[in-house]
C-alpha cells in the first residue's frame, strides 16, 4: 500500500527531493513535489497557488503553505481569529522537561521511545537539539543518565530491562529538551510482561489538581479478574500532599488516606488492595469510585498520574493518563 | 435544574466504538476532573452523544445534568446496534460544560469475553473556551507516535475517525529509526466513518523490520483537518484491544 517513497531526514538519500510526495493540498491533490516544481516556475506563493489553487479551497495546508515558502497565502491574515483556523506552528523555542512513569519490577519492564523526526511535509530540516535524560527512583533520586545530541531523525530508546538498575523500582523518568526547530519532541511510554504490551505518552504534570478514576468499583469487581493501579508522581521542585477520597454513587464520603510525595518522587499504587479494599469493607454494598487531589486543591501542585488495568485471566495490562 | 445557556460552553469530541459483539463502551463522565481551581458546585455538565456506523447515525443519547460533585454514565452500544447485530463505528459527543472549563471525557471498552478493561481519551477536534485555538495552533493536522509496538504477541493499527460532514484526505507516513520516511497512499475517510488500518499491512516491505526492531519505528497521520486518531495494540493470543491511545502533535504546547 505504500509508495515506497522514502527519503531520508538529511536529503542525502538516494532521492533528495525530500518528502516529494507528502501530499499538502488535499482538496487539489498536490504534494509537496508539485508545489516545489510550481515555485521553481512561479517564483512566489502567490504565482503557486494561481497555478495550483491550493490553499484557496479549505484552508487546511494554509500553515504548511507559510511554512514551505515563507510567506503568508493571501488571504491568511483575513483567518487570524478564527478559532477554527487561526494558527501558527508549534515552534517552541526553549527548555522542556517531559515526564513519565517507570517501572520495573518482577512483572512489568518499561520503555521509552522519542523520536526526533520532522512533520513530513516540512522537507528537510535540522532538527539537532541537546538532550539529557534522567531516571529518578520512588523517592526523587537520580538513578542513571545521560546528555547527548540528538541528530535529525534519530530514534531515541530507553529499556529498563537493558540497564543496571535496583529492582523493583518505579519512579520517574525526565526527558529535557533545548528545542529551537520544528522536530518532534514528545515521548512515548511502553510497559511490558514480555507478552503484553500497553503504552501511552509523557505528561508533564496533569494541570488538575482534583481528578477521579472514572470507573465504579464494587464487591463484584475487586472479586472479578481485573486490579487497578496507579502511579502518581511528584513533577515539581516542592512537597506536596494528596488526598486519596473514596465516596459512592450519591457522593457520599467513604474514606480518605492522604499521601505525601516529595519532589520528584513516585507512588505505585495497588488501588484494589489499598482504597477500594479498606473502602468496600467499611461500605459493603456500595460501589466506590476514587479521588485524587492535592491538598490544597491547587492547580500549582497537580500530580502525573497513570492509572492501570491487569486481567488475572490473560494477563494483559492496559494503561492510560489522568 | 436547568443550566444558564449564558453560563455554558461545548466541545465537540470524537472516539471510535470497537466491535459491539465483542466490546461494552461506555463514556463515564467525571466534571471534576478539569478542576484548575477549587470551585463549587454552580456548574452544570451534560453531553450529547451520537453515534454513526457506516457513515449513517443510527442514535442519539442525551445525558442527564450533573454538577461538579456528580457523574454521567452513558452506554453506547444500545445505540449503535439493532436487535441481533453486531457493528463498529464511531461517535460525537457535544459536551457542555460550566464556562470555561472543559472536561477530560474516557470512554471504556470492555471486552466481553475475557472482562479486560481498556480506557480511551475521546479527543477533541475543534477548539473550545478555555483554550480556543489549541487544537489548530500546532498543527494538529499532522499527528504523531513514536515508537510503534509490533511483535509476536501484539499487532499495531492506526485507528482515524472522521467526525466531519465531508470527506476528509489523509495520508499515513512511516518514519524509520534512522528518520527515513515512508509514504502511505493519499486515502480519503467518508464523512463520519472510522476506519482501522494494520500498520505492518499498510506498510507491507516493512513489516519485518518492524516486527525485528520493535519500537523503533514511529508513524504520524497528516490530514486536511485534524482528524480523531489512535494507535492501538491488538493482543494477538487473546484478540483483545491492550491499548489504544490518542495521536498527538509532534511539539509540546
């Protein structure tokens, strides 16, 4: 099903028209080598879009259209305001520090993947940036690292099974960018048995300071096959305190057990065992569902928080972020 | 009660509905879960969810209201399928809620055979309040996922959803660990329909070094509009869904 049309990040590959046919217009079919053989003639946007049309139709490819050849399309001050079309690109210059949930323990082993390649439409771009990565353990402390430059279109890979680390450990792993260009930048998480495999991505922190597994559990379930879990980290320079509320269908308060992290540490978090358990023995015919705030509700001292599914039966994990 | 229409904003989502003979899915919605600040109980939350197979709406469900200390539980299939039948699809959700502050919305598919439990962001598609040009801001007309997981046990598939009222082109790209990019066909999706597409069928000369590199490889989804996409690992031994997750854009906001 594919073209087969692959170019490499740097253009030195066999076809050095980069990206040629990344379709950019959808509405007039054109791609990424129309358009570059159509300046080439034109010499100017404008003289592009008179002989293509493209970004006179929906609008979608108007950015890439500014972005290609570095100038604005007619009409695209016109759009500014829109909030359907207003845009601009994602360019961040500056710092970052993306964040993640680690484990590594009997069962689980985690990955890490980032890579830094470029959106194919842009062509061939430096996307070179400096790179430290650190994992810290449950308690914030540094456990492994490294800086390097990350080259365009390089494949970034962490694997805890691949380094010597203490076992179990869950903590936190911190990917810090200096990004000045239009490369990819975010990573991806993978927890895995060997068999089973689930994956999501980092989260800085969660900009909620008060949020609920959404999910009812009741006797029925803690009896069935699935367990709950959850990691919830500490992402900034201070101590915070969460509170862990239990309360039924009618809001009502079940129970409550505060939890104090400091900065840069991790929770792992048997959710069965430790708060629906406790919570289901003192409300036995309730169904119960999970609070998690910090203490004061502050946006300033929201957690990261991942939250996790096992089937005892088929022993599949599955994961996802609050 | 009814709420102020003065008071309230929406945000229109889009999520994918799994087989129904083999999936539950539910939304479970938790108001309190976009809380940037403490506030109280003045706001008033509700939904409306729609639901389409093969590009034709087959119901509509209206949620009860609920303020910040409440929660809305709605079940999908019933309105997906007729007596006996077992369909795909996917759904919009027109979500209303206290000005300004949107609301996180999960849909849970649970697989009936085996009980397993999968949660799934239902993703936004056009700006809302509180973040009005977010979503077109970074181009989120190309979206992004490194690290596609492909081995024995687990197959990968790029799941798009088009909750549009016209058809909408896309393109699927393949990225190499050494940053080679590999392009799909330029497809269309019809209006409101989703589609499912295995990345190792899609991407056929590749699917041995995908499956011998595991990970390695990232692949990103350009659209004319931002689409809803996922990712999503099938367990082969079980045929269950182990994961599914939103695409997203290259940069951090």
């Amino acid at each position: 099903m594919e073209k087969a049309q692959a170019t490499r990040p740097d253009g030195t590959g066999a076809d050095a028209s980069a990206n040629k046919d990344s379709v950019v217009c959808y509405c007039f079919n054109k791609t990424r080598g129309d358009l570059d053989a159509s300046y080439k003639r034109c010499g100017s946007l404008a003289g592009v879009q008179a002989e293509t049309r493209v970004g006179t139709n929906c609008g979608g490819c108007r950015l890439l259209l500014e972005s290609m050849f570095g100038e604005a399309p007619g009409d695209i001050l016109a759009m500014r305001g829109s909030p359907l079309t207003n845009s601009r690109f994602c360019v961040k210059p500056g710092t970052r520090i993306m964040k993640g949930f680690v484990a590594a323990d009997h069962e689980l082993d985690t990955l890490i993947y980032a890579s830094n390649g470029v959106p194919p439409q842009f062509g061939n771009q430096d996307t070179t940036i400096p790179v430290e990565y650190a994992l810290l353990d449950a308690n914030g402390r540094r456990v492994t690292g490294r800086r390097f430059e990350w080259r365009t279109g390089e494949t970034f890979c962490f694997d805890t099974s691949k380094v010597d680390i203490p076992r179990p450990l869950y903590g936190m792993f911190l990917f810090q960018i200096g990004r000045e260009n239009y490369g990819a930048s975010r990573f991806n998480l993978v927890w895995t048995n060997g068999v089973s495999s689930c994956s999501t991505h980092e989260v800085n922190d969660s900009g909620r300071p008060s949020v609920v597994l959404p999910l009812f559990a009741d006797r029925a379930f803690l009896e069935g096959p699935n367990r709950v879990f959850v990691s919830v980290q500490n992402p900034h320079p201070r101590p915070i305190r969460l509170l862990f509320s239990l309360f039924d269908e009618a809001n009502r308060p079940i129970a409550e057990f505060p939890i104090a992290l400091d900065p840069g540490s991790t929770r792992w978090l048997d959710v069965n065992r430790e708060f629906y358990g406790p919570a289901l023995a003192r409300a036995p015919s309730a169904r119960v569902a999970m609070r998690i705030a910090s203490d004061p509700v502050d946006v300033s001292q929201s957690p990261t928080i991942y939250f996790f599914f096992h089937n005892r039966n088929t022993g599949i994990w599955t994961a996802n972020h609050l | 009660m009814i709420p102020d229409p003065e008071s309230m904003s929406m945000v229109m989502l889009g999520g994918y509905l799994p087989p129904t003979d083999q999936y539950s899915t539910f939304i479970h919605l938790f108001p309190g879960n976009n809380a940037h600040a403490p506030w109280g109980t003045s706001g008033h939350f509700h939904f409306e969810v729609t639901v389409y197979v093969g590009g034709k709406e087959t119901g509509r469900i209206a949620s009860p209201i609920c303020d910040e200390k409440g929660n809305i539980r709605v079940e999908l299939n019933p309105a997906a399928e007729g007596p006996g039948k077992a369909v795909k699809g996917m759904f919009v959700v027109h979500s209303h809620h206290a000005r300004e502050i949107p609301v996180e919305v999960y849909a849970f598919h649970i697989h009936k055979a085996t009980g397993t439990y999968v949660s799934c962001n239902i993703t936004p598609f056009i700006g809302d309040q509180l973040y009005p040009a977010v979503h077109s801001d970074q181009m989120e007309n190309t979206l992004f996922w490194p690290g596609i997981i492909a081995d024995q046990d687990n197959d990968p598939y790029s799941i798009l959803v088009n909750p549009y009222d016209v058809a909408m082109g896309y393109q699927i790209h393949l990225i190499t660990p050494e940053g080679e990019t590999v392009h799909g066909e330029s497809l269309k999706l019809r209006p409101k329909q989703s589609i499912e597409h295995s990345i190792c069928g899609m991407f056929e000369r590749y699917e041995a070094d995908i499956r011998k590199r595991n990970g390695r490889y990232s692949f990103c989804v350009s659209s004319q509009y931002k689409l809803v996409t996922y990712f999503m690992l099938k367990n082969k031994p079980h045929q269950v869904i182990a994961m599914m997750d939103h695409l997203h854009n290259f940069c951090l906001a």
